[in-house]
C-alpha cells in the first residue's frame, strides 16, 4: 500500500514526489501583499499549535533560536507548554485532517550549534552551525519523517509496516510502529548495518529479515511486496515520509531567522536532500523566509552513483547510512541541485573519516560516519575555494555517533592502561 499525498498537491513528473504545498495554485502571500501576522494582530502561532512564531524580516529572532542567553519568563509568569512535536507544531504545513492521529515521541526540535573551530577553515567572516539529528529519539532525522508516515499508515487502517534499510529507516520505523502498536518488518542487507541500529529494531520488536544482497534489492522486494500484500512501506518513496522530513528545513529558519546561504547534507537514498530543498521552497513561498539555500549534497566517493551518473552496482563506504547504488529519490535530488544552483559532490572515507574525528575532537559532536559527510563536502570546497565573506553555512548531521559503534571504538588508539589504584600512580599517569 503505497500512499498518496491529501489535500490535493500535484506529483512530481518524474518520481512522483508530491509538489511543495500551493506550487502551481495560489500565489504565496508574500506575493499577494498579505499582512504578517504580527501585523495583523493573530494570535501567536504557539499559543495555536501550528506554525511557529517568527520575527518581522529584519528584526532579531529571539534569543533561544539565536544559541546565546535563552529567554526567560518574568517572575510569576507561565513557561512555555514542552515541545509537541513536528506535526502539532508545523501542522498547517502538512497533509494532516481533524481525524488524524498522531503517532509521536516528540521528535524534532533539535539543536542547531555553532561551530567554534572548524568554521575557521572556511574562509573569512563565514559562519558555520552544525544541525544536530541524532539527537532525535531513535538517533537520526528519520523520525522527521517517520512520525508523518506512520499516522498517516494509521489513519488508513494499516495494521503493518515495511521497509528496507541500512539501519536508520528501520530503527525509526520499528520505534513508531512500537508507539502506534502495529506489526513492522525491516529487510537489511546480512553484514552491512551497524550494530547500533540493529540493535534498536530488535529491541523495539521488529521482525528482521537479513538478505544476501545490497539496499537496492532489498527495497526492489519491499516495493513488490507492499503491492502485493496488506502492509505499508514506508521508506522514503513513501511521499509522507518525505513530507515530514521538510520540516528539518523549516526548523534552520526559525533558528537562524532566514535560510542559511548553503545548506550542505549527505545524500544516500537522496531523500533528504529533496525534503530540506521542499521546506524551503514552502517556507519561501508562505513569507516565512527571504531566500532560499544553496544546496551541497555529498555522496560517499564509493556509493556516488548521481555523481558518476549511473548506478553503482556494488556500492562501498565506510559510511553506511549512505551505502547506496541507485537512490530512489535521485530525480528529486537533481532537482534540487538544479534549481538551488547547487552541487552534489563525492567525498573520499578517508576525508569523511577525518571530518568525523575533527567533530568529535574540535567540536564536541559524536556523529555516525555517514553525518560527516556534510562536513567533508564543505571542508573540501572550501580548500579550493573560500565561501564568500558572510556566508552562512549549515551541514546536517543526520545521526549519532552510537549508531555505529564498532567504528567508532576501530578509530581509537589502544590508549587504556590499568593502573594501580594508587593516587600517587595516576598522578604520573596524567603528565601535567
């Protein structure tokens, strides 16, 4: 059972990916001459649950999106409800009804961090934040989309959910069909997921299918079996999937009060690159932000097939989550690379290694391999060629750094050593 998109959106030629939201119907309001909202005296968006407040163009965004002193309510006053998650939040965005229920852990919501190293070897003046998805409840900005995918496969009555994976999708899937007290069935390929994510879908109660072949022949069967038998998939073909995930887009600008310059991501299944480029299409065209990004998406040098511009039959990569031949929302992607006068560029696991340690080690942030992709990419462009005095960069990392967690111990030095329980040993040990 392969969903379609309410309300009415137009598919993409190509891929079927529903259009952004009133593309090729009413003009946006910024076009109609509509007030703001703040003009209008409306009740804020907090206080209704829907779209989120945001200040008038020009004007500084309040101090909790700007990652300095955070707001506070006056003595006496009422915080702030706790976060609701992404469909309450940015409800009128999407393809939600009155009777749709809402399967969430409250995903979203997640920290975008400015860099205090690494935005140095960008070039002069430039400003680097990071966007932090792992930490979202399963670890990965597959919620995003999940939460979305998942109540819309309850709304139609599913009692069951598939997907293939390398490890995210069915992760997040697993722990939404959990949440939502449905069946869920995740294909992987036998040998090439992290243990990390295995782990998660079989501790959240997914039958796990191990296969002798790669992603794309496990999603090749997936697709084949939702036709054929009363189950939903949910990878990112699925148009609600993609759907929730624009909402990562929408959340950049309302932390930095406009788009970001460049918005740089890793592209496996290509998925996400096509969601961040429709929620700043949707965002632009509602008012809500001034410009548009240019979008770098960076494929592993071995798992590069829009890059090289054919499958890859045998993909290889350090990185996983992005271990991919054939991305079914490449049409989406180039798209999105097209319009935003952007890239889509490979990146070596030695450089995606090194991006990953130089996180970890100049900037505090444990990411899976594949999330430093983005920050490869960017590292890599800006050493042929500085971004432009000014700029604002923002690289997506798309999941934590215990998805994977036998890299992550691989790439540390033998440097434990007992010592006696001594004060006086371990005072020597430390050398300071």
């Amino acid at each position: 059972m392969t969903p379609a998109m309410d309300g009415g959106n137009a598919p993409h030629p190509a891929c079927g990916h529903p259009l952004p939201a009133g593309e090729g119907s009413d003009a946006p309001a910024h076009q109609r001459g509509d007030a703001p909202a703040h003009q209008r005296g409306d009740t804020p968006a907090h206080q209704r649950g829907d779209a989120p407040d945001r200040p008038p163009m020009g004007e500084r965004p309040p101090a909790h999106q700007r990652g300095d002193t955070p707001d506070r309510p006056t003595l006496g006053e009422r915080p702030p409800a706790h976060w609701p998650g992404l469909l309450a939040r940015y409800r009128r965005f999407l393809s939600l009804t009155p009777s749709s229920p809402i399967v969430t852990l409250h995903e979203g919501n997640t920290p975008l961090v400015p860099a205090e190293r690494l935005q140095r070897r960008l070039g002069a003046d430039v400003r680097l934040f990071f966007k932090l998805e792992g930490a979202n409840p399963t670890g990965s900005f597959k919620d995003r989309g999940m939460t979305m995918a998942v109540s819309k496969a309850v709304e139609a009555g599913s009692q069951a959910l598939i997907c293939a994976s390398t490890g995210n999708t069915s992760a997040s899937m697993a722990a939404y069909a959990a949440r939502a007290g449905v069946r869920c069935f995740m294909l992987v390929p036998h040998g090439y997921v992290a243990l990390g994510k295995l782990a998660q879908g079989l501790h959240y109660g997914a039958t796990v299918i191990a296969i002798d072949g790669n992603f794309d022949q496990a999603l090749a069967i997936v697709r084949e079996l939702s036709q054929t038998h009363p189950v939903t998939l949910v990878n990112s073909v699925n148009p609600h999937r993609i759907e929730g995930q624009q909402t990562g887009a929408f959340e950049v600008v309302d932390q930095l009060g406009d788009a970001p310059d460049f918005l740089a991501i890793p592209v496996g299944n290509a998925g996400n690159i096509t969601a961040y480029w429709r929620g700043f299409e949707t965002y632009h065209a509602a008012g809500l932000a001034r410009r548009k990004p240019v979008m770098l998406g960076f494929q592993a040098a071995g798992a590069a097939p829009i890059v090289q511009g054919a499958p890859v039959a045998r993909p290889e990569t350090i990185a996983t989550a992005i271990r991919i031949g054939n991305p079914a929302s490449w049409c989406c992607a180039e798209q999105a690379r097209q319009a935003s006068r952007g890239a889509i560029e490979a990146v070596s696991d030695g450089a995606i290694l090194a991006a990953y340690e130089a996180l970890a080690r100049d900037e505090g942030l444990f990411c899976e391999p594949a999330s430093a992709a983005s920050v490869a990419g960017v590292l890599a462009r800006a050493a042929r060629e500085p971004f432009p005095p000014g700029s604002t960069v923002v690289c997506v990392l798309t999941g934590n750094g215990l998805k994977d967690p036998d890299t992550a111990i691989g790439r540390v030095p033998d440097s434990v050593v007992p010592v006696a329980a001594d004060a006086a040993a371990i005072g020597r040990q430390l050398a300071l």
